[in-house]
C-alpha cells in the first residue's frame, strides 16, 4: 500500500480550477467585448469580433513572456488567432473570426486523440503538471503503474478528445447555418458548456478512480 502523505497527492480539483481562467478570459470575455460593442458603442460586426478575438491572444502573449519558455501549444493558439483577425481583415468576413477557434479545439481534439497511441497520453501530462512539485509527479510516476489508473487516463483522454471535436463541429455548423452575430454568440454558449461539463464530469469520474484505488491498497 502506497503511504503518500495528502499534502502531496495531487488535487484534481486544481485541475478543474485551471480551466477558468481560460474560460473567462477565451469565451465570457470576448463575448461580453463583442456584445457591448456591437450593440452599445455601434462597433460595426467585423471591428466587433475582431477585437474580441484580442483578448486570448494578448493572454497568452502575456503567458509567455511571464513564463519566457515556447510553449508549443501556445504558438499553435497564437498563430490560429493571429491569422483568424488577419482573414477576417482581408476578406471582410465576419464567420472566419468566428470559425477560427474550430481551428484549435478541433485540432487540439486530434492531437489529444494521436497522444493515445504514445507511451504517455497529454491528460496524463497535464495531470503531473498541475500537481506543481516534484513529490506530486514523483507520486503520479508511480500511479501510472498500476492499470486501472492507466486506463482512467485514457478515458478521460479520449473524452476531452471527443468534447473538443463536438465543439469544433457545432462552431462550423452554426457559421455555416447562421448569421454571424448568431454564429458568435451560439458558439459561446457551446464552448463554455462543454468545459464546464468535461470539467466536472471529469472530476466526479477522477474521484471515483480514486476512491477504487484506495479500496484497492493502490491509493
């Protein structure tokens, strides 16, 4: 049986609160920028989404030049929201500033996907990360020996994987089907309900993994 103190088993409820300021900052605030300037200050529908679509990318800007580390998922994000203001701007389209996410949740539902087929699924990665020290990875070394929680963090993987693609598609479906104020403010809708539903399903599944762990001796 494994005595690991609690003050280093890792919480997944970090986990779950990490996810909120990129919920805040990636959906609710470019929203709430996009719907006071469209319909308080008469922003016209283009200068309205694109600069809503500012604000993750001076997020994670700042991300990086805090951290000074090239983060390879940040670049991805920086380049798809850099060229959706710039195709906006070119061609006057407001549906490609709205499309553009598709482009990395979409994409980043792929690359979760293609990380189950390595030694290490990304969840798993993101898990020993927001553990934060060296005990807590050292601790989440040793849980990947034992199989059931190998195969909860494939689980989850591909659950996340699958959300995200949801996410992607719905976004494309309603720029194809609908106005592109509609589009936006649909899109929002979805995006902040399928985080907040892989969050705490996830966590609630997180906690019954351990509970089976712990009546196990693997706890």
């Amino acid at each position: 049986m494994n005595h690991t103190p609690p003050s280093v088993r890792p919480d997944f409820r970090r986990l779950i609160r990490s996810l909120l300021p990129a919920i805040v900052v990636d959906a609710v605030v470019p929203y709430a920028i996009y719907a006071v300037g469209h319909n308080v200050l008469g922003w016209s529908l283009i200068n309205a989404l694109i600069v809503a679509a500012v604000v993750p990318l001076v997020r994670f800007a700042v991300q990086l030049a805090r951290t000074r580390r090239v983060d390879g998922l940040a670049v991805l994000v920086l380049l798809v929201l850099s060229f959706g203001i710039c195709a906006a701007l070119i061609t006057g389209r407001p549906g490609i500033a709205v499309a553009r996410e598709a482009v990395f949740s979409g994409g980043f539902g792929l690359i979760l996907l293609g990380s189950v087929a390595v030694r290490r699924p990304m969840i798993y990665l993101f898990m020993r990360k927001v553990g934060g020290t060296p005990e807590a990875e050292a601790f989440f070394a040793r849980r990947w020996q034992v199989p059931q929680f190998r195969r909860a963090v494939y689980v989850m993987t591909v659950y996340w994987a699958v959300g995200l693609l949801v996410e992607a598609a719905a976004r494309i479906t309603f720029v194809l089907a609908l106005p592109p104020d509609l589009a936006f403010s649909r899109a929002t809708v979805v995006l902040v309900g399928i985080l907040v539903l892989l969050a705490v399903s996830s966590g609630i599944y997180m906690r019954r993994v351990r509970r089976a762990l712990r009546s196990s001796g693997d706890d």
